[in-house]
C-alpha cells in the first residue's frame, strides 16, 4: 500500500528538547512487556513499581496503567541529564514519532514537526523500518484491567 512516507521519512532526537517527555499532560501506557523491562531495570516487583510510578487511567469501561507525570507535566523518569529509564523505556517511547496517528497523512507528521525539532533532520529511516515500529506497537499489547 503507498503512503506518503514512501521513501522513508527523517528523525533525530534533539538532545535536550524533552518536548515527547513533557511539557503537556499525557499518557505513556504501558504494555506487560514495557512492565517487565522497567521492573527489571528497576530491580523492583510490579505491585511495587506500579505503586511507585504508576496509576490507573479510567477509559470507560476499562482502566490502563500509565507512567505518572510530574506537576510540570514531565515524565516521572525523565531528568536534567534525560529519561532515567532509557535502556529499558516503553514501546510509546521506542518508536516515537512514528506513531500511526502520527504518520497517517504528510499533514499530520508536519503538524507534529511543529512541537518536535528532530522531525524532518538527522537519520532516513526507510518505509520498512517505520512500518516495523507500527507492528511493534500493535504487537505490544497495552494493559487493560476490566
């Protein structure tokens, strides 16, 4: 199926912008697997980790688990020096920008370069390549507690 990133689309994080790890309110579900790296690199067990830098978003007719953020609206594990978790971070945040509501149109992935500097600079990565990240995050699986 052709899209607009055809031919790949450009993306370097700016050290130091931080603008996907705060700034605004958000979300940053987590998946079993992103539990369980965290909890690793953590050296915690879940209930622990969860009651340390988790809590439950209420999505109607199910809860997910999310990082909690600070007042500032920062992710609870980014730093001055960044994500203090990076080796083990979430799926969200291994394969942003290439987000399907991201990349659906050339108009959304402009709009997006907008609040990010690295869009549009540094690496080329390929069609294949961003499909592969699409694939891992439906792949992930979030946590839905019913």
């Amino acid at each position: 199926m052709s899209s607009f990133y055809d031919d790949g689309l450009q993306f370097s994080c700016v050290s130091g912008c931080v603008y996907c790890c705060g700034v605004e309110p958000g979300f940053v579900f987590l998946s079993e697997t992103d539990l369980d790296r965290l909890c690793g690199h953590t050296h915690m067990d879940r209930q622990t980790f969860i009651d340390a830098y988790c809590h439950f978003v209420d999505m109607g007719a199910y809860k997910m688990i999310s990082l909690k953020e600070k007042k500032n609206h920062d992710c609870i594990f980014l730093s001055p020096y960044g994500c203090t978790v990076y080796e083990a971070r979430p799926v969200q945040c291994r394969t942003y920008p290439f987000w399907g509501t991201i990349i659906g149109s050339r108009e959304t992935w402009e709009e997006e370069a907008r609040s990010c500097p690295g869009i549009g600079h540094g690496k080329r990565y390929s069609k294949k390549e961003i499909d592969d990240f699409i694939r891992q995050r439906i792949a992930n699986g979030l946590i839905m507690i019913i």
